[in-house]
C-alpha cells in the first residue's frame, strides 16, 4: 500500500473538545483515513490542550472563527453544546467548508431552518449530521429489509433507548432533545416517511431518577403514513446502556439490537457483559459516519443525513417537548422541504 502524504488528506478543525470532541478527535487521528486534526478550539484551553497532546501539528484556538480563517483548516467538526452552533455552522457555511455537526443541528426548529436556508443560499449540500444510528451496522440491515419489501409492509415499530445515567444538568425536555431526537432520525431513516405526530405518557416514576426528570416516558410517534412507533425512553436505567428495535411487517418480525458479544457458560451459570454506553454500542457507526463525511468532503459531497434531516428531527423534538405538558398528540409543523433536499 502506499503511504497517504499529507497534502491528500483533508486538515479538520474540531470545535470543541468536550466528551464527543475528544472522542472524534482520537478517532480521525488513529482509525479514520484521508484527514488529520489541524486545529482544536475549545473555549477551555487547557481541555483543547489535553485534547491535541500526541496529535502531531494539530494548534490549540479559542475562537471557532480563528479556525475558519486558516490555510491549514479545510473542514470542521462541530461537538460544542447545541446552543453554540448556530453561529459557528453559519460561520462555517459563508467560509464554503464541509461540516459534521453533531446532534442537534440547533436546538430550535426556527434556528434550524435558518441553517437551511443559508445553505440553500449556498446551493450546495455542506453540512452532515451527526446522527451516527444510520451507520450501525443493525439499522442499516434492518433499512435493507424496509427497502425489499419481502416482509411486506412496515407497521408498526417498538423501541427502547436505555441508558444508564444522566450527566448533571441533564433536564427532562432532554430525555426528548437529546435522547429520543436519535429515534425521530432512524423512524424517518427508516420509514422514508416524515414524523406526523408526538404523544408522550408519563405513569410510575423511577425514584433513582433526578429530581427534575420524569424517568421514564413513554412516546407515541406516528409518520405521515400512518406507521406507529413507541419508544420507552429510560435514561437511568442503572444496568448498563441498550437500544433496541423491533420491527413490525405484515409477514414477519425483525429485532435489532439484541446482546451480542461472548456467551459464556462456565461454574454453573452461563451470561455476557452489558454494554456500558454509547461510546461502546455505536464506536463502530461513529467510525463510519466520520469516514463516510471525509469521503464525500473530499468530492465536496456529504456522506450522510443533512441539514433537513437536522430541521425535521429539531421540529419533531419541538413537538415532543410540548407534548411533554400535554396528553394530546402534538403535530409536528415542518416548512416546505427545499428542492436541494429532495434528493
Ligand atoms: C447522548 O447525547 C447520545 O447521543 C446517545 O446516543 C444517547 O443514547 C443518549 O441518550 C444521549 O444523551
């Protein structure tokens, strides 16, 4: 094999180097081919700092627009906290640069459709979401089986998303905004179909749960073509992490998400380890979601959901989150979908 000189990889800025940040920064410097870190920026220097140590010639910024305005930054990765992305996917958009943005695109449905219509403007597609299930390797089987057909139609879907703890700070609008946004993505994902309704149901409450959190709930979702999905949503749920699909044709049952791994029977008993996060569950879909973007950033392409699929699931969150104060179904209201998106 020969060895990739530097000029044909693509120099990425990482703008923040928080959990996710440092996560894809480790990522595109040991596993993730054509790209290297250029540039770190995290308003906490000595957390940028800690994040570029061992990353050969990757400098340490503070400002996202310092990253921007330099000749060795032909990319950005943005896994700042959702309400400072804005700004910088703005930013990055008027520099004509490709962009991962982690979820959410922007934490408002109205914030977010300014971010299409800027790239609209643009008139090209630069922006992908980090929405990492459509590369899991499970989804996207279970995609194949909803593109067949041999199963006959899709009906129905049951999801649970389980984690085992919060972070401080985590609110109960996140258990929608942050937590079920991934099932809003992978039912459109799925389906082809847009996210018509939420209805969300609370009943006993989880006493090891914070206190400003209604662990768990329970989510009514309908698409615009009448297909019914629930999601137990449980985000201290203690034993480990888990997210699991069934799926639910007019000739047949599919399941993902199952344990996997070692089984071992041994003293008597027989068992296998939980995963413990999601860093773990989806490592393998975090890789290929950052080397799909590298790809298609080196077409000037991208590789993956764009920034309609961050204004649909960023309205679909708006909607949850009312639904959350109320016991009705709540209609999801979504603009036009762009021509540039149709495709
Ligand atoms: C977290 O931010 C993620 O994106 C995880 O995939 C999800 O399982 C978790 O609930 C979120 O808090």
């Amino acid at each position: 094999m020969t060895e990739q000189q530097p000029s044909d990889r693509i120099n990425v800025a990482v703008i923040g180097a928080g959990r996710m940040g440092a996560d894809h920064i480790r990522r595109l410097d040991t596993r993730i081919s054509g790209a290297r870190v250029s540039a770190v920026v995290d308003v906490d220097e000595g957390r940028a700092q800690a994040a570029v140590d061992g990353v050969p010639g990757a400098v340490c910024l503070s400002d996202p627009n310092d990253a921007l305005a330099r000749s060795d930054v032909d990319a950005v990765l943005v896994a700042t906290p959702g309400f400072l992305h804005e700004d910088i996917l703005l930013a990055a958009l008027e520099a004509d640069m490709p962009v991962l943005c982690e979820k959410p695109l922007t934490q408002e449905p109205e914030s977010s459709w300014r971010i299409v219509q800027a790239e609209e403007k643009l008139g090209r597609k630069r922006i992908q979401v980090g929405f990492m299930r459509r590369f899991d390797a499970e989804y996207a089987a279970l995609g194949d089986v909803f593109a067949a057909g041999d199963l006959g139609a899709p009906l129905m879907l049951h999801c649970a998303h389980r984690n085992p703890t919060t972070p401080p700070g985590f609110t109960n609008e996140m258990l929608i905004t942050d937590s079920v946004v991934h099932e809003f993505d992978v039912i459109r994902y799925l389906t082809g179909e847009e996210i018509a309704s939420v209805r969300i149901r609370t009943g006993r409450r989880n006493s090891f749960a914070p206190a400003q959190q209604h662990d768990p709930q329970h989510v009514l979702i309908e698409t615009t073509g009448g297909l019914l999905a629930d999601v137990e949503i449980f985000v201290n749920a203690d034993f480990g992490y888990q997210v699991t699909t069934q799926a639910v044709f007019e000739r047949g049952i599919v399941d993902i998400g199952r344990e996997r791994g070692l089984q071992t029977a041994a003293s008597g008993r027989w068992g296998g380890v939980v995963t413990p996060g999601f860093e773990e569950r989806f490592g393998d879909a975090y890789d290929a979601e950052v080397q799909s973007w590298v790809d298609a950033a080196a077409r000037g392409e991208i590789g993956g959901p764009s920034a309609w699929d961050g204004y649909a699931t960023a309205a679909c969150c708006a909607a949850g989150v009312r639904a959350q104060q109320s016991s009705e179904a709540v209609r999801v209201e979504l603009n036009p979908k762009p021509e540039m998106y149709q495709s």
